[in-house]
C-alpha cells in the first residue's frame, strides 16, 4: 500500500471514529442512561471502532 492510500484510509477511519463519538453523544443526550448502561454504550462503540479497523486495514482503496 502506498503513503497516500495510507493516509486517505487513515482519515476516513479518523472520520468514522469521530461519527461514532457523535453517535455516543446524541445516544447520551436522548436517552436516560445510568452510568452502567453509559459503560456499556462505551465498550460496544469501542468495540465496533476496533473490530472495523482490523477489518479493513488491509483491503485496498476502490
């Protein structure tokens, strides 16, 4: 993989992980959440976050 399609790959998980953080944020805000199910609202994005990364890490750009 070359610089450049490291560094596009690299911004758009860079914008996937900064909509999952919106996505906490609006949940957060609409939602009554106590601290447990806030915890756990946490580790499933953080989760979901990790497990795309290493999804797509080594497929190639279209």
């Amino acid at each position: 993989m070359g610089i450049f399609e490291e560094k596009i790959k690299q911004d758009i998980m860079q914008t996937i992980f900064a909509d999952s953080l919106k996505m906490y944020e609006i949940i957060d805000g609409k939602f009554e959440l106590n601290d447990e199910q806030k915890q756990k609202l946490l580790e499933k994005i953080s989760n979901f976050n990790s497990d795309l990364n290493e999804l797509l890490k080594d497929i190639k750009l279209s």
